[in-house]
C-alpha cells in the first residue's frame, strides 16, 4: 500500500501561461482536500531567451483565451485585453519566476496562492510581471514585507532560485504547463493538467492509491 504522506505534489505552471491560470481553480480546489501532502510549485519558463518576444508574436493567444474561458470559467480583464490588443508587451517568464521566487523565499508555504495572485495581477489588471512593483502590491496584500520584496527581486540568490526551477523542470522532461506530478517513491506520475477539473484530478488520484 502507498504511503500518501510521503507523498509530494510537484506543480509545474508559468506565470504567462493562460492554461495555467485556467486550471487555478482546479488545482487549489483539489489541493485543500489533500492537506497530507506536500506541494512544490515550479516555474516552467515558457517564454525565456529567444521566446521573450511581444505579445503580438503569438497570434494564437486571443483564440486559446477564448477557449480557456469557455473551459475553466476564468475572466480575463479589460486592462490585459488592452495590452493584447496593443501587442507590444513583453512576455518574460524569467522576470516573473524571479517575482514568484522572491514571493516564495518569504513564504514557502503559499506558493499556490501566490501563482494564483501573479496571475491574476497580469490576466486580469493587465500588470507588468517584470515590474517589482507588481510584486509589492501582491506583497501587501499578503502582509509581507513589501520593501524586502522589492529587494529581493534584484538579488542574485533569487535569480539562480528561479533558474534551479527552470533546471528541475527540464530534468523532468516536462514541455508543457500546468502540469501537476504525484512523486511516490521513484516514480512521477501524470495527475492533471490542461482544463482538467478537480474532480477529474482526484479521480486519477484515487485510481493511484486503490
């Protein structure tokens, strides 16, 4: 029989990634339920190196949005469809795994709700995640220290945080986000991802311990 409570959940998202913010509801619905287990949150780094580019270089995004909402029931605001319609700004998953490290290395434990926050910040207020200020805001919300934040977006330390995300994620082979991981003993096994529901995951999960 499989010891759920040696157990870890390993979350693979990108702040960038309108799948990801879709399956949000999904992953923190089935997350609550499962208080024995462990959760690591990982930024994949979608849009890094020669994939950092304007938003208007991915003519798809409009089409998925549509169907991610249509899908997952998550709204995308006025102010990002301004910045989508505008197309000149620049999707750079590094500037915002550095964001989320920062957010992280204050409160490990908040990781989901902090992906959920960053998101939210940019598909729905149309905010800058490249901006430490962004940060700051979300920071304050969580009554965290919002100037150490703001610090701690600059420091090396975070960087290579960031980038031993990046590492892991490749190490794990895994192309595509949100994808979320059992690991049990050796093994990484498949739980969810995509438009995925909460029930759908925990379906899967269960089949896993029977």
């Amino acid at each position: 029989m499989m010891d759920k409570k040696q157990d870890t959940l390993i979350y693979v998202w990108d702040a960038y990634c309108g799948w990801c913010y879709g399956f949000s509801k999904s992953i923190n619905t089935f997350y609550e339920k499962h208080p024995e287990l462990s959760l690591t949150v990982l930024s994949g780094g979608l849009f890094v190196d020669d994939k950092k580019l304007p938003i208007k270089s991915f003519p798809h995004i409009p089409e998925a949005n549509k169907r991610i909402s249509e899908l997952t029931g998550v709204e995308f605001g006025s102010s990002y469809e301004s910045l989508l319609l505008e197309g000149n700004f620049v999707l750079d998953s590094e500037a915002a795994a550095i964001g989320f490290s920062a957010l992280r290395s204050l409160a490990p434990e908040r990781s989901l709700e902090f992906t959920l926050a960053i998101q939210r910040a940019f598909y729905f207020h149309g905010k800058s995640l490249s901006n430490p200020e962004t940060y700051r805001e979300i920071a304050i919300s969580y009554n965290l220290d919002a100037e150490l934040i703001v610090e701690r977006f600059e420091k090396e330390e975070i960087l290579k945080d960031a980038h031993n995300d990046f590492k892991k994620v490749q190490g794990l082979g895994i192309h595509s986000y949100p994808t979320l991981l059992l690991k049990s003993g050796g093994n990484y096994l498949p739980l969810g991802g995509g438009a995925m529901t909460a029930d759908k995951i925990e379906e899967r999960f269960k089949n896993i311990y029977s």
